[in-house]
C-alpha cells in the first residue's frame, strides 16, 4: 500500500453505525431530530403510528409551497414568519430583505429549513406522544 492509498482511506470520514444492544436500533438524540416522521412512527407502538402521522401531517409545511411563497413574498420576509421563524422574518422585513440579496440567498436555503422545521415538529410531538 503506497502513502497516497493510506492518506486517501484516512481522508474519508466513516458513516454512523447504530448501535445495537439485543437486537434493537438504538439511535441517538441528534439523529431522532433529523429523521422523518415515518421513521419516528417506527419506533412507536402501532397503535399511537395513526395519530402520530396524522399530526405531523397537519403540522407540516409543504417545502415548495414555501419556496413560491419566498419567491414572490420573500423579499418582505413573509415565508420565514409562515415556518415560524419569527426573528428572522422581522429581520427581513426590516431589511427589504437584505436588499434583495437575502432573499436571493434564501430562494436556495428555504426549502432545507422547512424540512428542518418539519423534523423538529416531528420530533416534538414523537416526544410528547412517547411521555
């Protein structure tokens, strides 16, 4: 094996692998808050899956629907107030949207936030049904 062989397999960065105790996927905290509903309704028991979809479902923003809100109404913060990024809408609004270069920006970073929004709501309410 030369150097270059060893620094190209030392460069890469290994994927996560779930830890497993008797058979069962223990996932971690951070991953729990990036993963789907679907996947969260997994760990659910089946009987809680139906109403634990079902509110995700009314909780959750459509990612383009909200990339034509930020197009048309994003230069006065309008799609950061609709994924309850209250803060930032101000911010916005205030700024003509950064004088147009935020909104700019934002047409490519909308629709990721909203699925990060989605996940965290997912999340959220995973947690309450699991208390």
């Amino acid at each position: 094996m030369t150097n270059s062989d060893q620094m190209n397999n030392s460069d890469q960065i290994p994927e996560p692998v779930p830890i497993t105790e008797s058979g069962v996927d223990i996932i971690g905290e951070y991953e729990l808050k990036r993963a789907g509903s679907l996947i969260l309704a997994k760990k659910l028991p089946k009987d809680e899956r139906a109403s634990f979809l079902m509110a995700c479902e009314q909780e959750a923003k459509d990612p383009t629907t909200i990339l034509l809100i930020s197009i048309f109404l994003g230069g006065m913060g309008i799609d950061r107030f609709v994924i309850g990024d209250t803060v930032l809408g101000l911010l916005k609004l205030f700024s003509f949207g950064g004088c147009g270069l935020w909104w700019f920006i934002d047409l490519f970073l909308i629709m990721e936030a909203t699925k990060g929004k989605n996940a965290s709501s997912a999340y959220r309410i995973f947690c309450q049904l699991r208390d």
